[in-house]
C-alpha cells in the first residue's frame, strides 16, 4: 500500500484456513495435430482430498461417472476394442484404475463413457485383462492416484493461452488472467475462479474493443468468451451516425440503440417463452458493430454529452463513454500525475443500491462497493480510485438516478456535472460492518442537472408552487393535466387571444369521410394475431410497445377505430385518449412563446396532437403564423432501426420521412398546445400521419413523437421544414411566411417556412 494511504483505509486481513486445499491447473499434451501438438490447459477445481477416487476397499464412491482422458492420462485400461481398423479409431470404454481390487462380478454405477480414441501401438508389456496401456505423460500433470480430480470441464486452450505473457499493470482495469507462477506452481494446482482471460493491448490504453460483461466489475472493456461476432459496417446500407459534431454522433447513437431495442421488443412480442433482456441485446449489436463514441476513457468532460442529459439503461451511457461500467457504480482508470500513476475514479453511479445522501442537489455524499452487508469494504478497485482521487483532486462525473414514474421497478440515470471529493471517512453501516464514505461537492459554474428534477418533481405534486404563473390552466380543463402559463423573462401577460381545443376541425364533417375497416379482436389487439385487420394495415406489426411508445416511424399509422370490437384498453389507441403529461407554456428569450414539459419523455412517446382548423391553402387572408403543412423538404430524419443490423432486409429505398400531404391545420383562432412549439433545425419532436376517425389519408391527425429522451424543463421543437422555392429563389411558396431562424442549432439552416 502506498505510504499515502490513510490508516483507516486499512484493508482488513483476510482469514485464513491452513487445511483449506486450492484447485490446480495442469498443462495436458493433447492428441498431436498434423505439423505438431497442442497445449491443452485443464482448469481442475479440487473437490475431493486425497485418495478420494479410490477408497480402502477399492470401491469408486458415487457421483458421475468418470471421464475418460486422452493419450496425456496415464495406466488408464482400456476393455478390449470392439472392432478397429488400420488407421482408424476404436471405441472404448475406461474403467477405473482401482479395477484390479474390485470383488467379483460387481459392475461401477454410472453409464460409461464411449469415446474416440486413436489406434495405438502394442503395448511393452502385458496388462491385466489384456488391455492396451496409453502413454503416461509426466508426473506433474496428474495427481498421485492417476486419476483426474472430478470438477468443471476441461476448457481446450490455443496457442495463445499458453505461450502469451501475461499482460499487467499495477493500476490498470483488473485482468481476470491467473499469473504464470501460479499456473507453473510446485503442485500444478491453479487456483479457484473463471478461465483465465487473455486481454489484448488495448487494456493499457483504455480503448475497449469488444463488448462484454464483466460479472465482477461490470467493465465493458476488452472481448472475452461469448463476446457477439463483430459486425463489418461497411458491408451494410447504414445511415452516417457520426459526424464532426460531438452532440449529433452522440444523439445518433442512442437514437439507433434505442430503435434496436424498441424492434426487438416489437419481435419479442409475438414469440413465446422466456423473454430476453432488449436493452443488452441491442447493445451488444452496437457494441459489435463499433456503433458507439467515446472509445478512450477520460478525465473530466465527455464529447456529445451535456449536464442534465437523461438514460434508461446503463448500456446508454457506455455507448456515450460517461460510464462504462454496465453493473457496479465505480469507472476508474490509470492516469498519470506527473511522473507518477495513480488508479483514480473518472465517473461515478449513485443509483440508489447504498446508503447515498442526495438530499442537497450540489453535495453527494456516496458510499464506497463491495458487499457490505457480509463483510466490511475493502480499499481495492472502485474503492481505492476514490481514495486515490481525494488525493490528486480530480474532477469526477456523476451520474444522479431517480424513479422512473412510468415503470414501478425501472430508473432514471441524470448526468449532474463534475465534482470532487472533498472528504472521505469510514462508518459503521446499516449491516454492522465498515463502508467507506466519500463526500462530494459539484464543481460551480455548471448547468444544472438534478436540481431541475428536484423542483418539477414539487411543480408536479404542487402546481401552485410554481412560481411566475400567469395562469393555472391554460387549457381550461380541456387536457388531462393542467398546463401552466409562466413568463419569467419580461412583463407580458399571455399571447394573443385563442379558443383552446384539443380537436381537429374537418372542412367536410367526419359522417361524408371515407369510413375505417374495423378489427373483430375481442378483447385487445394481440401481437402476433394474423386475424387483427389493424395489425395488417400496419405492415404487420402493431405500432406501439405494450406501454404506449412508438417503435417505428411509418408514412401512416393506423389505429383503432370506433367500429373496432377491441375495447378502449387497447393498445392501438394512445393517439385518440390525448396527452398525459404535465406542459408548461413559457416566453422565451427571443421567439415569443414556447413550449416545455414537467415530466422526462422517453424516446417514441406520445407528446400532442397539432388541433386547430384543417383550411384550403386558397381560402387563406393574411399571415398566419400558427399554419402546420407538411413540408416539401423536411430534413431527412433516420429515427427508424436499421435491419440490416437485426439480418432483415431493406425494403425501404428512401427516408422513412412521410410524403407531402394536402392537409393544412391552421391553429390561429383555435388550437392547443402545440401551437407553441418553435421551429429548429435540431429538433427532439416530429410528426407523425395517424388515422383513428375516417380512412381519408390525405387529411389524417398530425400526431408529435419524441425524437430522443426529453428531460424536463426542455424546450420541445420539431423542424417546420423549407420549401425548396425558399431555399433557391427567396420566395414564399408555402402558407408560411419565410423567417429567419433563431434556434441556434449547430445545424442551423439560416431560415425557415
């Protein structure tokens, strides 16, 4: 231990048990190849004490029957081949070594073993019952009583294993990988725990190659066995995710990671057994395909992540690099302090498994890993970065978690900025044994991250906490949940006069609209029922996840109508029951009115309906700045999973962007919320053509989806699109206006309408 060290992060001894015997390893020669012969390394685990495979009256104790070794097990009889041939191999059965003492006519429990063993040479010398003998290999392969210890199975290694050095480095990610000594020991004994694990050189530098799961530190770093095959890109039609914008590689990312998901999910559904884990598995997809950013591990700020970003799934943020532990709550690293090197922690997770203090959203008081409820901390990994980082003064990441409302067991993970810890201690737990305690406090200077969580969570359970309130309810009681009207940046008492509506007001009334075929499901639409007509008009698929998110973008989406049988449960009607969450209605510093949310959205969520008065484009008097048309050119927008990554077909020649409809929705007089969202370039919001009432695609409900995970207090915008007259000739040929944009995107187009 460094002299550094404080003596109350003294590791405690470990007991120790002097009759306890450890497994062993032995190096076997197996059966010899074609231009040489091959190591094979068997990993014994000792579970039996000596002399346990023959017992004094030479009877075999019960259990499994033994396995039968190759030409490396030595005095191993063989019962006489059956047939053989020249050059070919015979059958044949072991029996144990203490055959010889057995009494009479009494047969081993167990069915033999048949293995392929290859013809061998006469034997020197004969043997009891006339059977030929395999050659013995040295001594130190086997144990004294010839016979191999019961255990796990032996595991063939190649060449690499065997003849590699051991890669190590005082302070780097912890290698699973027994050292040389211990596998060359006196006794050949290697000792208890996984296979020896081979890291590759990129463990040095911190650059991950492969996705796995490390089931001890929950490091997603180098490949190990059963690590999916790695998948060449540039074979398959991919969108571009990466680009020379940090933030929009980073959104692309885990807008495609969360489309993965959503679809094998979707997949999932329809067949039966035991489910798998979506979030896992499409992250070992992008893992396989280097689909991520942020390879190298890092010190202080992450590229493409922003303070208050928002994850469901631990895999998100190893996907960004903010954390790349996928279990334990600890990232750390080797870094170098001048001359020296020091394991120092670079992010970590309070996700609620230890006794964390989080009440002050700029003090985080986090309790060091281990198992504290069997044994006291040790100062090792995690721990040990930690203590190292209160010494260098590193700036830490801290990654915040709340309970996810929508899920009963699921959370929330907030990025919260850089901290450093200021104090660290020892205490007594809530089991009785020792924890490490470290405080935290957050660097000054940032944009807030949990606090925001902390006051819309008051705003929800009390509304009239909210401060700056112009008005309780816009609304009137018309959506589910009141929506406040607050100006915190001037004196301005409201934006111009409008009757609020939730609804879509046709031209021609719905009864003279062409009518929707209805599904005869009896109770709710089912995936995986080819007897569901709306399954069929949706490309064979039921739009939406069992919890109302919406796994792909379509040119129409189809839901349930009235002259359905399903009832009002069903899953196919989230649309037509109207929005469920909290919105606020807010000045903005220089585009008039905008509109944001209490609540976090998740990807693919329902936001609102664009409601108002559905026009014809010649009736129009005067400017309308509240006009929804479908535009011409709207920026092409890859929300969509690509299924060349899933081994399905592209059948999709174009952006899954819909086609230039005629409808056009004026919300000037009468409208809802979604007559305040701004435009932007970036957006997180986007439209989505949906039929519930009549069959009339031309004229369908513009229905609003988020884009990517939405944290409260965002602005939420979609792209208002340019029409192609505008962009080239400066005209207008749209119902709206040209404007110049504001949004201040790193995208930003210049203009819009």
């Amino acid at each position: 231990m460094p002299a550094s060290i404080p003596p109350m992060f003294a590791s405690p001894a470990a007991p120790t048990e002097p009759n306890q015997r450890q497994p062993y390893m032995v190096h076997l020669n197996g059966a010899a190849r074609a231009n040489g012969t091959a190591n094979n390394t068997v990993v014994i685990p000792d579970l039996q004490t000596s002399g346990a495979a023959t017992a004094e009256s030479g009877k075999r104790k019960r259990g499994r029957p033994r396995r039968v070794q190759d030409s490396s097990v030595p005095s191993a009889h063989l019962i006489p081949p059956v047939s053989s041939a020249p050059g070919g191999n015979f059958t044949a059965v072991q029996a144990p070594s203490s055959a010889t003492t057995d009494a009479p006519g009494k047969k081993k429990r167990g069915r033999p073993r048949r293995v392929d063993v290859p013809i061998l040479s006469t034997p020197s010398a004969p043997q009891v019952h006339s059977t030929p003998v395999l050659q013995t290999p040295p001594a130190s392969a086997v144990n004294q009583s010839g016979t191999r210890k019961r255990g796990r199975p032996r595991r063939v290694q190649d060449n690499a294993d065997t003849s590699a050095p051991p890669i190590q480095s005082k302070y780097s990610e912890p290698v699973l990988q027994t050292p040389s000594v211990v596998t060359s020991s006196e006794n050949g004994k290697r000792k208890r725990g996984r296979p020896k694990r081979v890291p590759d050189s990129s463990l040095i530098s911190s650059s991950h190659s492969g996705f796995s799961i490390d089931d001890d530190s929950g490091d997603i770093t180098t490949g190990k066995r059963g690590r999916p095959r790695k998948i060449d890109v540039n074979l398959l039609n991919l969108p571009p995710l990466f680009s020379d914008d940090p933030r929009e590689s980073a959104d692309n990312v885990l807008m495609m990671f969360d489309a993965l998901r959503r679809r094998l999910m979707q997949l999932d559904e329809v067949k039966e057994g035991a489910k798998q884990q979506h979030n896992l598995k499409a992250g070992s997809i992008m893992m396989s395909a280097e689909l991520r950013t942020n390879k190298n591990k890092r010190i202080g700020e992450v590229s493409g992540v922003e303070v208050g970003d928002m994850f469901y799934f631990r895999i998100e943020m190893c996907l960004v690099g903010l954390n790349s532990q996928s279990m334990s709550g600890i990232d750390y690293m080797s870094a170098k302090f001048g001359n020296e090197e020091d394991p120092v922690a670079i992010s970590i997770v309070s996700a609620g498994v230890y006794e964390n203090t989080e009440d002050d959203p700029d003090v985080l008081v986090y309790t060091g890993q281990g198992m504290s409820g069997k044994d006291d901390q040790k100062l090792e990994r995690g721990n040990l970065a930690l203590e190292r980082s209160l010494h260098r003064g590193n700036q830490i990441r801290v990654v915040r978690s709340v309970k996810d409302l929508t899920c009963p067991t699921g959370k929330i993970y907030i990025y919260d900025g850089l901290y450093k810890i200021r104090e660290a201690w020892v205490e007594k737990g809530k089991s009785g044994f020792n924890v490490f305690k470290h405080k935290l406090l957050r660097e000054p200077g940032q944009p807030d991250g949990i606090a925001v969580w902390k006051k819309t969570e008051k705003w929800r359970e009390n509304p009239s906490c909210r401060d700056h309130v112009i008005l309780r309810d816009i609304s009137y009681g018309a959506e589910s949940k009141p929506v406040c009207l607050v100006n915190e940046v001037d004196d301005e008492k409201g934006p111009s006069h409008f009757t609020y509506t939730t609804k879509l007001s046709y031209i021609n009334s719905l009864s003279s609209m062409r009518k929707m075929q209805g599904c005869s499901c009896a109770s709710v639409c089912l995936p995986g029922d080819d007897n569901c007509s709306c399954t069929h008009r949706n490309a064979g698929d039921l739009p939406y996840s069992a919890s109302g998110i919406l796994v792909s973008r379509m040119p129409v989406l189809y839901e349930c109508n009235d002259s359905c049988k399903c009832s009002h449960n069903c899953r196919n009607r989230v649309v037509q029951k109207g929005s469920q969450i909290h919105f606020e209605v807010f000045k903005t510093g220089d585009r008039g009115w905008g509109l944001r949310s209490w609540d976090p959205i998740r990807a693919g969520t329902f936001i609102c309906e664009y409601a108002g008065e559905v026009i014809d484009k010649n009736s129009m008097i005067g400017e309308d700045d509240y006009i929804f048309e479908t535009p011409p050119s709207e920026q092409n927008l890859r929300w969509n999973y690509a299924p060349e990554l899933l081994g399905e077909p592209n059948l999709s020649d174009s952006s899954e962007t819909p086609k230039q409809l005629p409808i056009i929705i004026s919300a000037k007089r009468t409208g809802n919320i979604a007559r305040f969202m701004n435009h932007s370039c970036s957006p997180n919001v986007f439209w989505q053509p949906v039929l519930y009432d009549h069959g009339d695609e031309g004229y369908p409900h513009i229905a609003f989806f988020a884009i990517k995970h939405i944290p409260p207090m965002t602005e939420l915008m979609y792209d208002y699109g340019q029409s192609q007259g505008n962009v080239q000739l400066g005209i207008n040929s749209g119902c709206r206006k040209s404007k110049n944009c504001l949004c201040w995107s790193r995208k930003c187009r210049g203009s819009f309408g």
